[in-house]
C-alpha cells in the first residue's frame, strides 16, 4: 500500500467515538473533559436509581392499600367490654317481651293507613310518649284512632275532647296544645304531612330530638341519630359508656355517637328501652338476674 493509502487507512480508523492518540495538550483536555463528563454522568444514573427505588417502594405501599391495608390513624375511644356488654344485652332482650316490644312507637299507627296520615300517627305516638309509660301512650292512641286520627279530625276537635281522650298521659294539657299547633303547621306548610329532616321536626311545637330521630326512623325509614330517652340516658351512663357522666338524653346521644358504630344507632333505643323496662330499672336494678353483673361498672358499686 503506497503512503497515501495509508494515511486514508489511519484516518479512516478514527471515527466519532474513537480516542485521540499521542500526549499533546489537546488530547489531554480532551481526556480530562471526558473523564468529568463521565463522572457527572454516574452520578446522573445513581440519582436515577435512587429516585427509581422510592418510586418503586412508593408503588408497592399503593398497592398494599389496595389490597385492603387502611393507613394507621389514632384509635378513638370506647369503653372497656362494651361489645360483650351488648351481647349480653341482646341474649337477655332476646325474648322480645318488653312492654317496648308490643307497644312502642311502631306498633301505633294503622298499618291500613295512607303513608302520610301513618307516618302523623307516628308523630303524634311520639309527642304523646314523653314521660309517659308505653301502656298508656297506646290506650290513648287506640282512643284517637278509633275517631279517625287524621290531621284534619285533630283540628275539627275541641280542646276538651282532645285532652280526654290522650288523658292520662304525662303532661296532656300542655300536649292538647302542643298537638293542635304542629297539627296547624303541618296542614298550613307540609300539606298534611311530616317534615322529613330532624331540624324541621325539632322545630315543631313539643317534638324533642328523641322524637324527632325516632320519627326518621319509623316514619321515614332514615337513620339520622340514635334516639335517647331516659331509659338509654341512664343505661349508658351506669355501663360508662360514655367517656364522662352526662346530665341529659341529648349530651348522651352525642357522646354515644362519637365512638358506637353506626350500624348499630338503629337497633340500640329498643333494645336500651326493653332492657331498662324490665332489667336495669331506675330504682332498684335487678343486678341478680342480670348477664353484665361482672362487667358492670355501675352493678359493682351496689
């Protein structure tokens, strides 16, 4: 191969990524700025797998709570043994046997009646019910019915037959007037109907939270709260099922919302009701008979 040949042949065999030869300035910049490109693309690449690994592990968390995995959160507050507690209650109330169970508030409307006159019934039960035994709140409604227990036949009647006929429940004077206004508001603002929130049935002449939770409930079929009278008010309090003593149904029904789980706000008036009726009475609580004497806090004090 002659001399120009072979320069071809040399120059040809340094392409664009082949490195320079011989020992002069240029080819040691050269090298130098290489070697610092080639450093700062390492740890580019490190950079990279690392912010790949937190991505990755980052990832992996999402999937867990995918698989069921809830993030951890501070525990709130419940009674010691209260799920026993109730288990012991529903064992003891299962015989459904209480004057609750045959006379509440669900047993005294007409079934054959519209949805709109049973669900006043249901109403005007409830307004009848406070402080009054469920014997005598369902004589009275049987009283009432038998005249046609509408909110019209209310208005059509006198304040003197009106009082005989809900006598002898608690308070009934002042529910002869109670009646008639939310019986007027009713026929003047819901065409004869309920309201359907718990702030419109509160606003009603002479209906409480209770009612108006226990009027959701059956009336409605809505779970708005739980519905506490002062069987559920003392109950709660002597089981400590509220984090301090309370002084009312209502204080109770917010501490007793805070930690009770929802699916159970429906069932724990009736089952409250029955038990106190017939177990943890007032005065004289028969402790004796009763299935939470060793988990009662109240039952070690007597």
């Amino acid at each position: 191969m002659n001399a120009a040949g072979r320069m071809v042949t040399r120059s040809r065999s340094r392409g664009a990524g082949a490195r320079p030869q011989g020992g002069g300035e240029e080819a040691k910049t050269l090298r130098r700025g290489q070697a610092a490109a080639g450093e700062k693309s390492h740890r580019s690449v490190k950079r990279h797998q690392k912010a790949q690994s937190l991505n990755v592990a980052y990832e992996a968390s999402d999937g867990e709570k995918e698989e069921g995995t809830k993030p951890l959160k501070a525990p709130s507050w419940e009674p010691q043994d209260w799920r026993q507690q109730l288990a012991n209650i529903r064992t003891m109330r299962s015989g459904k046997d209480a004057p609750v169970d045959q006379l509440g508030v669900e047993h005294c409307y007409d079934p054959s009646a519209s949805p709109k006159v049973r669900r006043y019934q249901v109403l005007l039960s409830l307004m009848l019910s406070s402080q009054t035994k469920d014997q005598v709140t369902a004589g009275a409604m049987q009283r009432l019915r038998a005249r046609g227990l509408t909110v019209d036949s209310i208005l059509q009647t006198d304040d003197s037959t009106l009082g005989t006929l809900i006598y002898p429940v608690g308070f009934w004077r002042n529910k002869v007037k109670y009646i008639k206004q939310t019986s007027a508001i009713l026929q003047q603002c819901y065409d004869g109907d309920i309201p359907a929130s718990v702030a419109e049935l509160v606003a009603l002449p002479g209906v409480g939270p209770k009612m108006a939770h226990l009027a959701m409930a059956v009336a409605w079929g809505t779970v708005s709260g739980i519905a506490v009278d002062t069987h559920v008010h003392r109950i709660a309090n002597r089981l400590k099922w509220t984090k301090k003593v309370t002084k009312s149904p209502e204080e109770t029904r917010t501490a007793l919302e805070e930690w009770l789980p929802r699916d159970l706000w429906s069932e724990i008036n009736g089952l409250l009701v029955g038990f106190g009726q017939q177990t943890c009475l007032p005065v004289h609580p028969r402790c004796q008979v009763c299935l939470n004497q060793a988990l009662c806090p109240a039952a070690q004090g007597l």
